[in-house]
C-alpha cells in the first residue's frame, strides 16, 4: 500500500489553506486526497461556491491521477495540442486549470491539496497555502 498522510494532516492543510484563503478575501472549497485521489477531508468556507465542491475535489483527483500540478495541463490541452480534449476523459473528472498540487515526501507522491472558489491564481495561491504547511510539517 502506498504512504498517504493522515486525516490529521489534512486537516492541518486545510487549515492553513483557508487561513491565506480568508487573507486574499476568497470564499474557498479545501480538499485533500490520498495518492489514488481519493478524498481524505474536503472544508468549504461559508459562502464558497457549491459548483467549487466537485470543482476542488477533481482538481484533487487529477493531480494525484496524473501525478502533476492540474496548472501544468493548460497549455498541452488547447486545440491543436496534444493531449486537446483531455478534459473531457476519465468520466470528465480531469481538471485542466490550476489550483491542483501533488504533495511528496522523499520523491513519492503522498497525496494532494486543491482548492476552487476564486480565480485560477488565487485557487493556486490558497492551495500553495497548504503544501507550504505540508513542508514546514514534514521538515
């Protein structure tokens, strides 16, 4: 079985992701997966968007299926690129905008964060919120 972090330390992602969240005024949707994408913890903010729940919890998803920050997916999926149309595979569960990141620990993929509820730059700005606690617990 694959290391995955704890509930624990999801919460604790969490946490501080919706802490830079309320600092950019960006009512936000937080979820943490393990490393099959599957959900360990989601938290929307009060006044998050209800479309942002599916929206966070696939972005969570396609970083962890695609072992890659969902930002990095932009550009290769525009028409006329190669992999155009990607988001509309995997039951149309792929998100292909950021707010998405894997989360390592000694080179292995041990879950993801993501966040949805503002622009791309601020989903990806909350989200980085929670891989910086992520380093700063596992340093």
């Amino acid at each position: 079985m694959s290391e995955t972090i704890t509930l624990e330390t999801a919460k604790q992602l969490i946490d501080a992701a919706e802490r830079k969240a309320e600092e950019i005024g960006v009512p936000s949707v937080i979820t943490v997966a393990n490393p099959d994408g599957n959900m360990i913890a989601q938290h929307r903010m009060d006044d998050a968007w209800l479309a942002s729940v599916n929206i966070s919890r696939n972005k969570a998803y396609t970083s962890a299926a695609l072992e890659m920050p969902t930002h990095e997916l932009a550009e290769p999926s525009q028409p006329g690129n190669s992999l155009y149309g990607l988001q509309t595979t995997d039951d149309s569960r792929i998100v292909i905008f950021g707010g998405g990141f894997p989360l390592e620990r000694d080179g292995e993929i041990v879950g993801t964060i993501a966040s949805s509820g503002g622009q791309v730059d601020e989903d990806m700005t909350v989200a980085r919120a929670g891989i910086n606690q992520f380093q700063t617990l596992t340093h």
